[in-house]
C-alpha cells in the first residue's frame, strides 16, 4: 500500500512539474514575442525618424526653421529661384526611402503643392507662399493663437533705405506686439517696436530703387494676417520671421502628409507626420 502511495505522489509530482515546465515554457514563448514586437516597434520608430530627418535636411538647403519654447522661427530669401528644386529633391527621396526600407513604408506628398504650405502644430498656424515657394510672398495665417511677430528684413544691398507707413503704426495694447528691423550691407536702417491692431492694416513699405518692399500686419477680414512681399526683381530679401504662440510643445510639419509604416510578418503599422522642425 505504502509502494502505491508512494508511485502515485511521484507520477502526480511528475505531472505537476510537467505542468509548470509547459506554462513557464508558453510564458517564456509569449515573452520573447511581446520583446520581438517591442522590437519591431522600435525600428519602425527608427525608420520614422529617420525620414522626417531626411526631409528637415533637405528642406534646411531653403528654409531654416527653429522652435524654441512658444516661438518658431522661419528664415527664407524672398526671390530664392533655386528653391522649386526643393520639390524634386523630396520626391527623389520618397521614392529612395520607399524602395530601401525594410518595411512597407509609404510616403504621402500630395499637398505638398508648390507654395509649400508648413504648419506650427498642434495649433495648426499656416506659413504659406500663395505664389510659390521661392517667389516673392511669405503669408501668415490662421493666427488665432499668435501673440507676436519678430520680423528682420536684411536687403541685398548697401546705403540707406528708405521706409515709410502707409497705413498705421496703430498703437493697440490689445492687439500684437511687433518687432520690425530692416537694414543692407552697412548695417540696420529701421527699427519699430510697439503693439499694432489685429483688424486695422498696419503696411510698412521698404522703398527699395524699383518695386518696393512691403510688410503688412492685421486684416478686418483675417485678423492678425502677416504678409511680406518683396516686388523688387533686382534685390533679393533675407527674411527672418519669429512668431509667438499662445501654446507649448510646438513643432512644424507638412500639411496633410503621413508616413504609413508597416511590419507586414507581424501585421504592425504606425502612422506619424512629416515633422521638420
């Protein structure tokens, strides 16, 4: 009898131990694949990242773009007859990236139309060209959450430069606050700095020899709308434009765009913008 108790503690000990060994085993199987698709998630990241970082750099050649805190700074040369070339470049590289990558990744481009709309996100401000990147116009848009322009206008060009309001300064303490410096070779021939209304048309005009120079702020129909146009065909324009938020965390990227990442053999995707600054 003792024999019998004894061989049935050992088989039921046996199965027991069997047990544990199956489901550390499952546990130890479910594990290493919760790691793999970790894994997977982060090279998906890594491949993300590094398309966005493709198309900052590409765009740096034409537009410099920098956040910093609640401000987000664009630098461009109004004419630039080299920047159309922007749009081959980023097409060259949708379809390299495309081709090379280790997963299925697709590349939304559509709107980027050629007046290369760019948006301050989450509050989805609009920095727009409305006759083309590269051409004469910058337009801000969809200004709600601005609080201010820090505009630098640097000309092509040495002596003094002649500047003059056609409409306003308005001195509107509850309008936006204005920083305007424009200067050439031999250093700053104007500065301003005050409050100017959101609704009533403050135009500056930079009487360059030819066409002149223009920066328009405030709009009764787009409130707080920031137009700078340079119609002089003979004298390029750098132009460095700050603009201040009313919100945190900002960052810049293509309108509409996605990059729609997929490991098929562990049916994971991610979808993430085009982010370049």
């Amino acid at each position: 009898m003792k024999g019998f108790l004894f061989g049935s503690a050992l088989i039921l000990l046996g199965l027991v131990v069997l047990g544990l060994s199956v489901t550390m085993s499952a546990e130890s199987v479910k594990r290493n694949a919760d790691l793999l698709k970790l894994s997977v998630f982060d090279r998906l990241d890594d491949e993300i990242k590094a398309t966005q970082n493709g198309y900052r750099e590409l765009l740096s050649y034409f537009i410099k773009i920098k956040v910093h805190g609640n401000n987000v700074t664009f630098s461009e040369t109004l004419k630039d007859t080299s920047a159309s070339d922007f749009f081959t470049f980023a097409s060259n590289f949708k379809t390299f990236v495309e081709k090379n990558s280790s997963f299925d990744i697709k590349i939304d481009l559509t709107g980027i139309t050629n007046k290369l709309p760019l948006r301050i996100k989450p509050i989805d401000i609009l920095y727009n060209h409305p006759l083309d990147f590269g051409d004469k116009r910058i337009e801000v848009t969809n200004v709600q959450n601005v609080v201010g322009y820090n505009i630098t206008v640097l000309l092509n060009k040495t002596g003094a430069t002649p500047v003059e309001w056609d409409e306003g300064p308005v001195n509107d303490f509850t309008g936006l606050r204005v920083s305007i410096v424009t200067g050439g070779h031999t250093g700053n021939d104007f500065t301003f700095s005050g409050n100017l209304s959101r609704t009533e048309l403050s135009k500056l005009r930079i009487k360059v020899p030819g066409e002149d120079m223009t920066v328009e702020i405030g709009d009764v129909n787009v409130p707080g709308r920031l137009r700078i146009t340079n119609d002089n065909t003979a004298t390029a324009a750098f132009v460095n434009t700050t603009i201040t938020v009313n919100a945190t965390n900002l960052y810049v990227g293509f309108p509409d765009q996605t990059i729609n990442i997929t490991a098929e053999e562990y049916n994971i995707s991610k979808i993430d913008l085009v982010r370049i600054a």
